[in-house]
C-alpha cells in the first residue's frame, strides 16, 4: 500500500543571488502548508512582514467558518443541526459552490460530506488509519444523501434539507482563501506576491526579477518537485486537481480523494490532473475537481465555455493545452515519456 500526499504545485526556486531576496513565509493552514513569497520592491521589508502577518491571519480565519473539523465553523454547525446563521464569508462561499455546482452539472458538488465519510478520505488516506473499500451498499447508501439541491442560503441563513446530508467545501475553500489573500495584498499596497496554498497558487505583479512567475506544474507520476513544465503567470491563478495528492493504492487501484458524485467512488476518468488558469480562484478551484470527474472531453468542454485555459495530463501521458496557454506552456517532460498533444 503507498500513501502519499504532496503539494500540487511548487514555486521554481530560481539559482543565483539577488541583492534583496523575497521575504517568504509557510505557515500551516487549513491542512496545507501556505507559502507566501513577496519580493522588495515598492514595498519596505516591515510592510512587507505586516502583509505576510495579516494575510496569515485572515487565512486562519477562514479557516474558522469553512474548516468541516473545526466543531465551531459554519460548515460544521451547519452539518450538525442542518439550519445555521452563516458569517458573510461563508455565506459567499456556498452561493459561488452551488452556482458552480450547476455549472459543472454537479461535478463539482459541495454536498459530498456522507461519500467523504463512507470512503474515510480525510484520514484513511494520508494517516496509518487501516483502508478499506467500501461495500457497494454503503457507497449507494452515502450517495443518495449527496444531492447539492438539499442545500439553500436564504439571507444569512443556509438550510440543509436532507437530515443525512453534509457539506464538505474541499473543492474550492482554498481558492476562495487565495482569492482573499490577493485582494488583502492589493487593499494594502502590495503589488508583487505570490501565494501557495498547497495546489492553488495565485500570483500578482512580478517575482524579484521584475518578470512573471514562473510556476511549475507537477508531474504527477514523479516525486514532489518534478514538473512536466512551466507556465508564467501574472494576476491569475493556477489550480491543479490530481490523482497523486491524497491516496492509497490498493490490489492495483489508485483510490484518492476525487469523487465522481455520479459513482459514489473514486473519479476513473482517465485523468492524471487537471491545472485550471482564471483571475478566480474559488472558480479554477472547483472547475479543476470537476474536469478531473468528468475526462478529458467534457472536462475540457466545461473549461472552454466558461473561458479558462487549462493544463490536462491524462493516463497515457499525454498534456493537453488550451489556446491561450499553447504559447507560455515550457514543456519539460520529454524525458519522463510525456507528449504534448494539442
Ligand atoms: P481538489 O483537490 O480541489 O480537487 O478537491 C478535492 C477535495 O474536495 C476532496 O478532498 C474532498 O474534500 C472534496 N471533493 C472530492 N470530490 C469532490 C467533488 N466531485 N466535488 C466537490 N468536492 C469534492
Ligand atoms: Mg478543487
């Protein structure tokens, strides 16, 4: 059995030596490690530090209202009496879940807490909790309590109206967080900052060389820190959803932490992992979860209507591109026996 879990994406970490290197800081929030890197340029160190500190702290608090273990949260106070007043954070964050939710047609669903539970992805997938596949029952048995129309906001009020029911905001809380990061960053004159929160990055501006970001995408069938290419970024997010962050492989099957809501297991799209570009993160967030359900065709139909680029690694090690990203996209996989095709 191999358990794995490992960062999505990383940062290049450019060789060489600069006069003033960024300050970078890594906190542990929301259960990824949170990378923020700010180079000197506009901006003294002090105010520098005091932007890093107070993104950290907005961060852990939203972490407060979305966290599903912290018992005190809005999703947590929400899942156990079914009927919660909502922070306004939240109640943004739900509206923007169930609105994607109809966007991707319930690939992405917001109300997946009972599968979640039944397959023990939260711990039976990173911790030395012994794996078991569920039983076909108890798969259909969680699946009928998944139905993300059981849940309504109304005011600053949400309702589940399934007892069984649960919300569980996996798929896009740390977009929203990086979201907020960025506009917390902009409320208080930093222009250059680029945020990790683990497979969700956003970048602003430029890196201390005065140029885009360069962000490497994760191979996914190599060791963290292997990347099949880079993208440069500037004022836009890049998310990755993939096969390789959280799983347990057993009699030969890969079973992580993407859930197709159609099967109840699983997603067995053909998909490795899917990195979604957008000025949203929330959205690249949850688009991400929801084009690794649904393969690589209508993953890739979703992602074009709702104009993203994206980056698609499918089983037989083959990256697909959209447009607007054939350009920027430095392949480096050759060697590892993947093909650019598009
Ligand atoms: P991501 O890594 O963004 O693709 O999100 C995966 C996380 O979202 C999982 O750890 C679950 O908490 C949750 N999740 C799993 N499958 C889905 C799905 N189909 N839709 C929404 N959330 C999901
Ligand atoms: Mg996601």
């Amino acid at each position: 059995m191999k358990r794995c879990l490992v960062c999505v994406l990383f940062l290049l970490v450019l060789s060489g030596c600069t006069r003033q290197p960024p300050v970078i800081t890594e906190q542990y929030i929301a259960g990824t490690v949170v990378t923020q890197t700010i180079p000197q340029g506009n901006n003294s160190q002090a105010e520098i530090k005091d932007a890093a500190r107070q993104v950290t702290e907005r961060l852990r608090e939203l972490e407060s209202y979305f966290s599903v273990t912290i018992s005190a949260s809005d999703i947590s106070r929400l899942n156990q009496s079914h009927r919660t007043t909502l922070q306004p954070d939240t109640k943004l964050l739900l509206e923007k879940a169930l609105s994607l939710a109809d966007t991707s047609d319930g690939a992405f669903n917001p109300c997946l807490l009972p599968l979640i539970h039944t397959w023990n992805i939260s711990s039976a997938l990173t911790e030395d909790a012994v794996f078991a596949v569920p039983s076909p029952s108890q798969i259909e048995q969680a699946k009928q309590h998944c139905g993300y129309h059981s849940l309504q906001v109304n005011g600053s009020e949400a309702f589940l109206s399934d007892a069984q029911g649960g919300v569980d905001l996996g798929g896009i809380a740390k977009g929203y967080m990086a979201d907020e990061a960025v506009s917390l960053y902009r409320q208080l004159g930093i222009e250059n900052a680029c945020i990790s929160l683990g497979g969700n990055i956003y970048a602003i501006g430029h890196n201390q060389y005065g140029h885009p970001w360069n962000i490497a995408i994760q191979d996914p069938r190599a060791p963290h820190g292997a990347s099949i290419g880079t993208i440069s970024l500037t004022d836009k997010s890049v998310v990755t959803s993939g096969d390789y962050e959280r799983y347990v492989e057993q009699d030969g099957i890969r079973y992580h932490h993407i859930i197709d809501p159609s099967t109840g297991s699983p997603a067995r799209s053909g998909i490795m992992s899917v990195s979604v570009i957008s000025e949203d993160s929330a959205k690249a967030d949850a688009l991400s979860t929801a084009a690794f359900v649904l393969g690589l065709k209508g993953g890739r139909a979703l992602l074009e209507k709702e104009h993203c680029d994206f980056i698609i690694v499918t089983e037989d090690k083959k990256i697909h591109l959209s447009k607007g990203i054939q350009d920027t996209f430095q392949f480096t996989g050759k060697e590892n026996g993947y093909d650019v095709v598009s």
